[in-house]
C-alpha cells in the first residue's frame, strides 16, 4: 500500500516543484518510516526521509508496547516555573506517557525537551482567560486542547501547539560490501513516467554511481549528471553539482524496480504481512488493526481514524484533535497508500518516484 497524506483545506502540495528538485522522481520517505503528511501546522518540517520515533519501530508487526521503565519513572516529573502555564504543561506530560509507552517510544528520550516548554508556555500566556481556566480545570491537556476550543477560528501560527514527543532517528548505516551491491543492483537505464505531470525522467547509472540524467516535458530536453551513493538503508545520496548533494529516499524492491524522491515527506513503512501494526510515520504514528485504526500526532493526541482498503488501496481519513477551519468546522486529513510486499508506500511517491528497468 501507499501512504499519502492529503489535507482537505489548508494545504496545497506543488507537484511540479518536486518534479523539478528531484529531477524527475518525485516526493519520497525512508524504509523506517517517513510519511506523507501535507498541513499547515506549525510542527517542523521532517528534513529525512527516515522518521521514527525514540526507542520506537518504524513498523511495529505487533501493535502497542508495553510502557517502558523510563514511563513509570518519569511520571512525577513537572514543568518548571509557577503559574497556571507550567501547571498545564506539567499535566500534559504526565498524559502523554502512556501515550508513547502505547506506540513504543521512549518518554525519557523527550522529557527535557517537553518540560521546557518550546512556544508552548509564551502562546499559553497569551490565552485569553476563559480558554487558560478551562485548560486548567482539565485532567487531561492533550485533550483539553480541542474540548476547551483554544485553537477554534484561528490560523496555525495563532494556535497553542503542545511540545512535540517526536525525535528523529539516525539513518542505519550500510557496510561497505552492502554499499557496493546496493550499487550494483542498480546499473542499468530506469526510467520514471510521471503521467499526470506529463513528464518522463530517464536515469543511466554506471558502476561508479555516476548517473546521466534526461528529462523530457512539454516538448523539451534536459540533460544532467549526477553521482549516487548508498551509504545508509532507505537513503540515496545525490551529488547534484560538484560541490552541493540532495538526501533522497531509496527503496528497491525488486530487481527491476525502485522509488525515490527527494521530497521525504512522501513516505514508505515496513508493516509485513500484518493486519495489525503501529507503524512510525511522518512525524506520527498509525495504529492499524485491521479496519480500525487510530492516529498518534506528534503532541501525543490520539484521533481515531477511518481505514478504508480497496484492492491494494489503503486509505487513513481522521480529524486532527484542536484543529479547524476557519469556519470553525474540525480540519480533516486524508492519507493515502498502497501495500506493495511488506510495505506501505505514500501513493505520491508511486505516482512520481516509481522507476522501472528498461
């Protein structure tokens, strides 16, 4: 399946700028778990394609984990500083726990970053009295976030974002002789065919990972060079320039084709052949089993979400806790995706980052 996020309101994905980047191919994520996600929320942008989070599995085969030493350990803890705000910060965090320790992350790995406060504590300040007072009144902030309707009416970069729970891991790194077959599994000629962007992108890479590039469109021609390395699974290295390189998301799948794109977000998420996982996507986690599913954001809010399969279709619509129109009505979000062998693949990075062998 492919994963791909699409936001109902607030967000529009330029496909031809990502066409023009990666020279072809289009968005693309990390066999560790990138997702798709497009929005407007203030949350930081993901810079690698391979997202996890902190003590977590891209793709959980099992479903929840058990809460960890380092959850029950850091339950006590509190945000320092007085007033209503540290107070709220501080209940938040001791909801949040439980949360991680459900998809397998590890508390202890954010409880510094979380209790300091971020934006968090300066935009809590500014709530007008009626909203703090009702956060305060709530034994659980996570949720009180969208039932004491603070974020209601207003633009993402008005709204109060709780700290994010998300870490970024590092990349696995290859050995040099998986480098070297990596490599080898790709030379040859592979080509690209965006067909809604009428765009075809042909790649020839020699045994020194020097690639010829072609792109033709709209009746033009355009020829590059670039040079590939494969020194960490699910990411391709390309030099663009002498002097300048661009992270790509990699996965071959099998002999005669891969995907890859230089736009992360567009993701793919090892899941096997199970009906129930919880899978570490874009700067979130989803929790399938079998046609129910729920959505962790990266504030530790749960949604449930709707799953739809059709053939190897595989589609996640949810509602984002505390988020909503401008006409006040709950945002939505749609993520799209297709099972391809043991793996979820954002249907984005299918239609734009799927090259075959000639």
């Amino acid at each position: 399946m492919s994963i791909s996020i699409r936001t109902t309101w607030w967000t529009v994905v330029v496909l031809a700028s990502a066409a023009a980047a990666c020279g072809g191919g289009g968005g693309a994520g990390t066999a560790s778990g990138s997702a798709r996600r497009t929005s407007s929320s203030a949350a930081p942008a993901a810079s690698s394609g391979a997202r996890m989070p902190a003590g977590g599995s891209a793709g959980k085969a099992q479903g929840s984990a058990a809460p960890s030493a380092s959850a029950a350990g850091s339950s006590s803890a509190t945000a320092a500083g007085d007033g209503p705000c540290p107070a709220i910060l501080g209940k938040a965090w001791k909801a949040a726990q439980p949360v991680l320790a459900m998809v397998g992350a590890d508390p202890a790995a954010v409880e510094k970053s979380y209790l300091a406060g971020g934006s968090f504590l300066e935009r809590c300040g500014k709530l007008g009295e009626t909203e703090r007072a009702c956060l305060e009144k709530s034994d659980n902030p996570l949720e009180g976030i969208a039932t004491c309707k603070v974020n209601d009416g207003k633009a993402p970069a008005e709204s109060l974002w709780l700290p994010s729970v998300w870490v970024d891991p590092k990349p696995e790194a290859l050995s040099e002789d998986d480098q070297k077959q990596a490599l080898a599994a790709l030379v040859g000629t592979w080509v690209s065919d965006w067909k809604s962007y009428k765009q075809k992108t042909t790649w020839k890479i020699a045994a020194d990972g020097e690639v010829a590039v072609e792109t033709e469109r709209e009746g033009k021609t355009d020829k590059k060079t670039y040079k590939i390395k494969l020194a960490e699974r699910g990411v391709m290295a390309v030099g663009t320039t002498a002097t300048s390189s661009q992270t790509y998301s990699f996965l071959q799948l099998d002999p005669k084709t891969f995907y890859s794109s230089n736009n992360l977000a567009y993701g793919f998420f090892k899941v096997g052949g199970e009906k129930k996982y919880t899978v570490a996507v874009h700067r979130a986690w989803l929790m399938v089993d079998g046609a129910s599913c729920k959505v962790v954001n990266e504030y530790a809010q749960v949604a449930d979400a709707k799953c739809e399969t059709k053939g190897a279709s595989f589609t996640v619509t949810h509602a984002p806790p505390g988020r909503t129109r401008p006409d006040g009505k709950p945002a939505s979000e749609e993520w799209s995706y297709e099972r391809v062998g043991d793996y979820l693949i954002d249907q984005r990075l299918i239609d734009i980052g799927t090259f075959k062998k000639q």
